[in-house]
C-alpha cells in the first residue's frame, strides 16, 4: 500500500486529505499546529506525526499544501523540516500557490538525498478538492511524475505534465490570473444589474448560462448570491497574496498586467474595509458601498 503524507492541513488540505483517505492508500498527516490536524486524523483513521521530516521518512509520496513561500521555506527547510527525512525512493511533492524558485531551491538538496521532487498545484475549490475533481499541473521530470501518480489520480480528474521543475507554479499563477478576473468582472456584472434594478440572482442564473459561464462562474453562485449562509473559500487576504506573487512574476518576465495591477488596487481597498478573512466574493460587497458613496471607478 502506497503511503502518503499531507503537510498542512488547512481548507485545501483538510479536503485533499479527506479524498486520499477514500483511495487505497496510507495516510499521514501533519500539521505546525497539532490540534487542527488530531480530530481530522481520528476521522480519517490516519496517523498524526510530529515533525515534517517524521512525514516524509515514514511516507512514500509527501505533499506540502501551505499558505505562502516562507511557510512552504520553515516547513521544507527548518529543524525537523521535509528535506531532513528525504530519502531514496520517495517524492516530495509541493502543491502550495508560491513563486516558481521556491521550490527549485529545495531541489538539489532533494536531489543530494536520492528522493524525488516535483511543483504540482492545483486548479479547483475546495469541494472540489474533497471529491478528488482537481485539475493538477506538474512540474519536474516524467520519472518522479509516475512515482507521485497513485496520490494524484485519488485527488483529481486531470494530471497534466507542465515541463521542468517550477513550471507547474508559474502556469498555477496564470490560471489565477483568469480567476481572480472572473471574480472581479463577476462582481461588477452583479452590482451593474442590480443597480439596474434587476434581481440579483436572476442575474447571476443569466451569467452561469451566458458565454463567460466558465466553471468558476457556477461554483461560485452561492457566494455571491447568497454571502451570509455560504462558507468562505478563498479569502481576501490569500487572493492579495496571489495577486502581488502574479505582478511579481510579471515583472521578472516582463509580462504587462494592467487589469491584474487594477484587480490588486481593489482587492487592497477591500481589505482595508472589510478585513483580509472574507470571501474573495466579497467585492462586491465594496463595490455596493462605493456606489452608495457616489465613488466613481
């Protein structure tokens, strides 16, 4: 039985670790503050270890889902860090939305252990992380791929192999260009409808059929629709996050972004009315009380 670890156990993490649980496979899990992970664990039948490189010297494929460069950096890198318990014959696996050098620069320390090492984010929300529908982009070598394939085909529908390493995290912050569009442009639809005085989820019904009815657009609805009794999925302080990685990207490759540098600017103002825990739908909400203010854009 193929043994695999989940390293940080937060929305998407938890929900990958509950479709892994269903496969046929060994489960392990990890996370730096211990309780958030015990009652999952006692749910899932896995096992709790102590330390990232406890994770990887007991598993065969580990995957890290963290917040952001410097965690995937402690987590990969710090005492009792992943690379410590890095051996031949196992792959270590990052699926966290960070620069693409972040994980070239575990590389040769991987390489140094005989283990494999591969970027593999994902496109999809959490429900769709739960019922293994993710779409993972990998980046690193064919050989490590196949190795790591067990705990891909249990978390998504679609494994594409992007090219080298690092490529896997330079086309996952691409695509979030395309979402973090859809939701801006998603917000301002609704809020022009409505102001228009038609009914909001009328509205939004039309666009989940129109011709912008991307994925995204759907599984969204709630969100937008009905805020106050729907979960939050994406927050405004990780959508900040994403957004100044992107423009960091784009400036290393000489990419002109001038929506996503405007999607930034509002994203920011939002944050600073309502807080960076909200619902990246939540937009919308700035955008009404801008209207209300007679703030033109």
């Amino acid at each position: 039985m193929t043994t695999v670890a989940v390293v940080g156990t937060g929305r998407m993490g938890t929900a990958m670790a509950r479709s892994l649980s269903r496969g046929n496979l060994d489960l392990i899990l990890y996370n730096r503050t211990p309780s958030r992970c015990a009652a999952l664990a006692d749910q899932l039948g896995a096992r709790v270890v102590e330390t990232p490189a406890a994770a990887a010297a007991a598993s065969d494929i580990a995957i890290t889902m963290l917040a952001d460069g410097p965690a995937c950096e402690e987590v990969w890198t710090g005492p009792g860090g992943l690379l410590e318990g890095a051996s031949a014959g196992k792959v270590l696996v990052d699926m966290s939305t960070v620069p693409p050098d972040v994980i070239r620069s575990f590389e040769s320390a991987a390489r140094e252990r005989g283990a494999g090492i591969l970027d593999a984010p994902v496109s999809g929300s959490v429900p769709l992380a739960e019922t293994g529908k993710l779409t993972i982009m990998v980046g690193g070598s064919a050989e490590d791929l196949e190795r790591a394939r067990p705990a891909f085909e249990q978390l998504a529908t679609r494994v594409v192999h992007i090219g080298p390493l690092g490529s896997g995290a330079s086309l996952k912050l691409a695509v979030n260009v395309l979402i973090f569009g859809l939701n801006q442009a998603l917000a301002e639809a609704l809020v022009l409808a409505e102001r228009a005085g038609i009914d909001l989820a009328t509205a939004y019904d039309f666009f989940v059929t129109s011709a912008a009815g991307a994925p995204y657009v759907g599984y969204k609805r709630d969100a937008f629709v009905d805020p106050d009794n729907t979960p939050v999925g994406f927050t405004l302080g990780l959508t900040q996050k994403d957004l100044r990685l992107i423009l960091g990207l784009a400036d290393a490759v000489r990419a002109p972004m001038p929506q996503t540098r405007g999607n930034l600017d509002l994203v920011e103002d939002a944050i600073t009315a309502l807080g960076p825990d909200r619902d990246a739908s939540t937009i919308a909400e700035r955008l009404r009380a801008l209207a209300g203010e007679g703030v033109a854009s």
